[in-house]
C-alpha cells in the first residue's frame, strides 16, 4: 500500500500540463483528487480520465486563483466531499515574458495576481484546515526562475521569487501544527503545453526571435544543462511525492531544484 493511500489532495492549475501528470501521479499513489481550474471542461476530462484509469475518487471543481471567495469554495467544497484536505499542490501560474521599458503594466501585474497572489490564496484556506487537522502538505510548484533572475522575464521570475519568500514565512507558521510547506523549482519542461503548442508557443517565439528553427531551439536549451536534457514531468511529480510523503517529514520551507545541474543552491 502506498503511503499517500487515500490521502485527500487539491492540485490547481490540474487540468493539462505539468498539473494533469501531478493529478495522475497522486492518483497512482493512491490519493483522491480534487482537479482544479480555470478551465473547467478541461479539469472535468482531466478527473474523468483519472479515475477511470486509477480507480480513486476525482472531483473537477472551476476556479479562478485569484478570486477568494472562489479559492475558499474550492477548499470548502473538497472537504465537504472528502471530510479533510492532506495536500495541496499550488501549480496555478502563468508567464507573460517582455522587456522591462515595453512591459505592460497590467500585463505585469496579472502574473504577479496568479502566480503570488493566487499562491497566497491558496495557502489561506487550505492553512484554516490543515491547522485544524494539525496535520498536511503544501506544494508550491515554483521554478528555477524563483533562485537566478530571468531574461526579459521580470514579473515572472519576481513572482517566483516572491513564492520562495512565501513559501518560508508560511512554512515557519505552520511547522507547530505539523502542516509543511515546501516548493518545487523545475526547469524548463521543454515538451510542456507552454514550449509547444499554439501560435504562441515558446519554441515558434523564440525560432522567429532568434532566427533559429525550433529544434535549433530546443537544442540551445538543452545545451545550458549539465545533464543535457530538458526536465520532464516525471521529474517534477518525483519530487512533488517524496515532499507531500512522510518520507519528507523533517523538511519544511525548502525550495528543492530539479533542474539537472542548471541550478544549484
């Protein structure tokens, strides 16, 4: 039996991506998840799939990190199903990426809003329960971008950043009513939705940006690893499952790299 058997979990952000593969993972691990998202259609797949391929119980629920009465009926409503809350995975985020004299300022800002704000959010309700329990594991799915600022990238990295601080201060609070708070920085997932799919995926800017094609893109990417290849979902659900077990007891206000060596410290 695994040690996350039955465990109740939330993972935001759930409905593609780096969230569905964390979902399916916590499933497979024996968890029964509440996919979270803005896009609902797509969460309610995305629970779907998952319990018909793992057996556990899913619950699809819409949301929008940055509104709190919705993130308070979020977690109001797992508990209602479920009658507690074990994990939270804080995987809500966003990048709008431009240089600092051509930034929009509200485009700035909404990264800011979801990718800490939103965090915050999260934190505050899933906090009121998981004190109350006296027990429970929160994960902030951050980035490398939150140790070692990014190019051209200023509200992205400053609101990983700032997730880091959160993530510490937050952790400290909690430590007394056995509730850990840790984040997990990855690198760049280059086969992810954001790398590649739709006009705006990062390989076709960057191909046009840089005249390159896009496998000359991957490659140049690639190369800045001292593994010499991109990180994958699997990596980031190793370390997402090792934080939420018990295995990782004695760890609390941690930012873990999986980055291949790209970044240390």
């Amino acid at each position: 039996m695994s040690a996350l058997q039955d465990k109740i979990a939330i993972v935001t952000g759930g409905a593609q991506g780096l969230g569905a593969a964390i979902c399916r993972r916590l499933a497979d691990e024996g968890c029964h998840v509440v996919v979270a998202d803005l896009n609902l259609e797509g969460a309610e797949q995305t629970a779907a799939d998952i319990a018909a391929q793992t057996g556990r119980r899913t619950l699809a629920i819409g949301v929008d990190v940055t509104d709190e009465a919705q993130v308070a009926a979020l977690v109001g409503r797992a508990v209602e199903e479920f009658g507690r809350l074990d994990i939270l995975v804080s995987n809500a985020g966003i990048l709008i990426a431009e240089a600092i004299d051509e930034f929009p300022a509200e485009k700035w800002r909404a990264v800011m809003n979801v990718n800490l704000f939103g965090y915050f959010l999260c934190l505050k309700h899933a906090a009121r329960v998981m004190q109350a329990q006296k027990s429970g594991a929160i994960v902030q799915i951050n980035s490398k971008s939150g140790k070692k600022g990014s190019y051209k990238n200023s509200a992205y990295a400053a609101s990983k950043f700032g997730g880091i601080g959160l993530t510490q201060s937050v952790a400290l609070e909690l430590a007394e009513c056995g509730v850990r708070v840790n984040a997990v920085c990855p690198g760049n997932l280059l086969d992810s939705p954001l790398w590649t799919q739709g006009p705006n995926a990062l390989f076709k800017q960057y191909a046009r940006k840089w005249d390159l094609t896009e496998a000359e893109v991957r490659q140049k990417y690639i190369d800045q690893v001292p593994m010499r290849r991109g990180c994958t979902t699997e990596d980031v659900c190793n370390a997402v499952v090792f934080l939420v077990s018990d295995q990782a007891s004695y760890m609390t206000g941690q930012a873990i790299n999986v980055t291949g060596g790209q970044e240390m410290g």
